[in-house]
C-alpha cells in the first residue's frame, strides 16, 4: 500500500514540476532570464493558460492528498 502511494507521489511531483514550467512568466525575476519577458501579452488569461491553472491545482491537491496519506501509513 505504501509503495502505491510512493510511486503516486513521485508522479504527482514531476508533474507538479512540469505544469509549474509549463506556466507564462509575468515578468521580472528569474522568468526573464530564459525568454519569458520577450513574449508578447495578448491582454488577458487564454483558455489554455485557466486550463493550466486548474489541472496544477488538481494536481497540487493530489499531491497534498498522496503525502498526509503516504504519512499516516508510515507513522503505524
């Protein structure tokens, strides 16, 4: 059971690390560094980038989800 819950979370983090890349800089900091400042804003949120934001969360909250559980089974 927990290595089921192992493997869950490993998939959940790449993909959390992927979905996070995945996402339009907005501006300054680290994002202008690889190019995220040079894309031009065509005034407000397209449907792929609220489809983004809903499945990292989804994906984030699996996560969360996979540790609690992943801990309780440990602490027995």
């Amino acid at each position: 059971m927990t290595l089921a819950f192992s493997i869950a979370v490993i998939i959940c983090s790449l993909l959390m690390v992927l979905l996070v890349l995945l996402h339009k800089g907005k501006g300054g900091g680290l994002s202008d560094l690889f190019g995220g400042g040079m894309s031009s804003s065509l005034g407000g949120s397209s449907v792929v980038e609220k489809n983004l934001d809903r499945l990292t969360i989804i994906v984030g909250s699996l996560w969360f989800i996979c540790i609690v559980v992943l801990g309780l089974l440990l602490k027995k």
